[in-house]
C-alpha cells in the first residue's frame, strides 16, 4: 500500500512518507480522543459544561470543516480521474485526511473534561509541528508550497493559538483553586470596588468599565458577589432624601393653595437637570440616524461623478464616521443614562412607601390593604421608573419622523405624498388598536 501511494519510494526524506508519518501520528490522536470521549460520556468523570462556545473556537471549527471539505473534494476528483482505483489508491490519503480534520473540527468543540482538553490541545500543538517541520523543509529545498499545504499550515496555526488559549485557561482555573489561603472578604471587597465609581472619562465615554463584568458573565453564571456595588449617588437612601426634601417643599407650598400632583412635581424637580441631559443625547441621536442617509447619498453622488476631488471624498468619509460615532454614543448613553436615572424613581418611591406604611394608623390600614400597598411598590413604581424611557422614546420617534419626512420632501420633492397616504392611514388605523 505505502509502494503504491509513494509510487515505490520508501525514502524518510520523501514528502510522500513526511505526510503518512503526519497521518498516522494523527490517526493515533483520533483514536484516543474518540475513547477518552467514550469514556468521559459513560462515567460521567469530571464533565465541566460551559453556557456558551467561544467564538475563536468555533471559527477555527469551521476553518477545520472547510480544510476537510477541500480535502474531500480533492479525494473525489482523484477517484473519478484514476481508470485504476487499486493501481493509485491516493484518494485514499486525502479522504483519511479529511476525515482527520473533520475531527479536529470536532475536538473543537467537544471539549467536556479537563482530560480532553488536555488531549486536545497536545493535538494541536504537536499537528502545527509536524506540518511546520515538512513545509519548512518543502520551502527551504524546492522555494514552493502546495495550496493546500498552505492552508492546512494555516489551521493548524489557529489550532495552536486554541491550544495555547486551552492551557491559559487551565492554568489560572488552577491558580484560582489553589488560592485557599487567600482571605475571601477582602477577595469579595475588591471585586465590589471594580465599577462605574473607579471608571475614568474615557471608560465612562465609551462604557468600557461594564467590560470585565460581561467577559466574566461569558465565562460562567453570576452571582451575587460578582456584582458590582452601586455608586453613592445610586443608593436608595440618598434617591429618598432628594425625593422626601423636594416632597417636604412641596408640601409647604400645598398649605398655601398650591393644588399640585405631589409625586410628579417631586420627582420632576429631582430629577429634571438628568431628564435635560438624556434629551440632549436622545436628540443628538435622532438627529444623526436622519442625517446618516443624507451623507450616504452625498457619498454615492460624488462616487457617479467622473472627476475626482479626493479632499472632497475625504471629508464626507470624515462625516460619516463622526456622524455614526455620535450616534452610536448618543444612543448608548441614553439607553444608560434613562434606565439609571429610572432605578433612582422607583427606589426613591419604594423607600417612600415603605416609610408611609410604617407610619399608617388604623384607619390608613383599612383604607389601603397589604395588597395595594404591595401593588403601589410592585407596578406603580415600576412604571413611574419606565416613564423617562417611554417619555423620551416617544418625543423622539415624532421628531425622527418628522425629520425624515423633511428629507424625503427634500430629496424626492411633491413626488412623496403618494407615499406618506399609506403611512397616514395605517397609523390612523393604528389608533383604536393602541387604545385597546
């Protein structure tokens, strides 16, 4: 058989034999990786599940199944071009290596025990080697590579980072469990102190700091302790001393004939300079979604034209990007800083409540029942916190819309009113709907 693949050369120094030295190495890896599977999925030793793949695993996994695809083609093209399948049995090879690689493709993401990845990334680790040892020698005697020898080297160059990823992670869950000695409470302490308060301007712009926080939330489920504790200014106590000082003024101008809504103008006086800010970043960004296509059409007019003025094409490039990273903050910043600003009007009113209900007197206790008193904390402040979103959601979807309607006037001219009949009934239509 090996006469017959290697066209009877049984040289080391042939490439020939280099590749079935490779595939045989390859072939012994396979086996114990598809026993210790079969081991592993029997007993049940030490299986570690993990809530998502990651990504760089699962790209070089189809990177390993395209190889084995190629590898397979390759096979049937031989199988169909040889007259004499037993005389140059080749085809042979490149299936074995397809099917190889389709298992590399698999060792990526069937890694269920330490043992496997253990297996697996000695796999790896030792397939770059080999391959980088026989293209090496390919380079420095003939000054050529194969297609395919290139992109097998590829792969298993994206293996090797896998495989080097897999003994990092392994490394520090081990010095992660071998920390028994270290004081828990001040290891739960530092980690509570890593949040918005410790974030820079930069970090804050771009909301870097909440980083760590989603890459650990990646790697396993949070709990409690990984949380980080809130900022100062968050805290209910202090969001119910603002709310009880602008409630207690209130109250004063009440008893000279000021009829107002005492719990919308506290929290309207509160928190009006935070609701100004988020209008300005809600603005900000409906400004920049309607000015985005302006740009893009300007970007396909000067693309049309035949002359060309780089300085030009450079600056509606310079527009575009500014005009997407204002909105990308803009929008960020808002969906932020509406939520935070929600959390503070509902703790405050949480707080509120619960102070009132501890001050009811016997008749307050039969007036209001255990059930509303939980129904003003469970749905009523809850919806008093969704009022900035929704506030804001909804002036800016009319100013978007109006906008929009602006350019397209602009840009089509008379020629939109047919278009904007159909969008006025539906949305007359959509009234009744809405109401119910």
């Amino acid at each position: 058989m090996l006469l017959s693949i290697c066209e009877g050369k049984l040289e080391l120094g042939s490439y020939c034999i280099q590749g079935l030295v490779i595939d045989l190495i390859n072939l012994l890896f396979l086996c114990v990786f598809g026993l210790t599977l079969i081991i592993v999925s029997v007993r049940k030793l030490h299986i570690t599940r993990n809530s998502r793949w990651d990504w760089l695993f699962i790209v070089v996994s189809v990177c390993c199944g395209l190889t084995s695809v190629a590898y397979l083609v390759a096979s049937f093209r031989d199988l169909i071009a040889r007259s004499d399948i037993s005389s140059d049995p080749s085809w042979l090879v490149y299936l074995f290596r397809a099917l190889v690689w389709i298992s590399l493709s698999l060792s990526l993401l069937l890694q269920r025990s330490k043992w496997i990845r253990v297996l697996n990334s000695v796999w790896w680790v030792s397939n770059f080697c080999l391959i980088s040892a026989v293209n090496v020698e390919k380079l420095l005697r003939t000054r050529s590579v194969e297609i395919i020898d290139v992109v097998q080297w590829t792969v298993s160059f994206l293996l090797l980072i896998c495989a080097f990823k897999n003994f990092k992670q392994m490394v520090s869950h081990y010095s992660e469990d071998d920390s028994l000695s270290e004081p828990l409470v001040a290891k739960n302490a530092e980690k509570s102190r890593i949040g918005l308060d410790q974030a820079g301007f930069l970090s804050k712009l771009t909301l870097s700091w909440i980083g760590p926080l989603l890459s650990l939330g990646y790697s396993k489920p949070l709990s409690l302790e990984d949380i980080p504790s809130l900022v100062s200014e968050d805290e209910a106590n202090l969001a119910y001393q603002k709310f009880k000082q602008a409630w207690d003024s209130l109250l004063q101008e009440k008893k000279q004939g000021n009829n107002k809504n005492l719990v919308l103008w506290a929290i309207l006086k509160v928190y009006m300079k935070e609701n100004i800010t988020i209008g300005i970043l809600t603005l900000l960004r409906s400004i920049s979604v309607v000015v985005s296509p302006l740009i893009l059409y300007a970007f396909v007019n000067y693309a049309n034209r035949d002359e060309e003025n780089l300085q030009e094409g450079l600056s509606i490039l310079g527009c575009l990007i500014v005009t997407k990273l204002v909105e990308s903050l803009s929008q960020r910043h808002w969906f932020f800083d509406a939520r935070r600003c929600g959390m503070r009007i509902r703790s405050a009113l949480m707080v509120a409540v619960y102070e009132k209900q501890l001050k009811l007197s016997n008749l307050g206790r039969r007036r209001h029942s255990t059930g509303e008193i939980v129904n003003y904390v469970a749905i009523d402040a809850y919806r008093m916190g969704e009022c900035s979103w929704w506030f804001h959601t909804t002036w800016s979807s009319g100013v978007q819309l109006f906008l929009a309607i602006a350019v397209l006037f602009k840009v089509v001219g008379s020629g939109a009113l047919p278009g904007l009949v159909p969008l006025l009934i539906c949305g007359l239509l959509n009234v009744p709907f809405a109401k119910l």
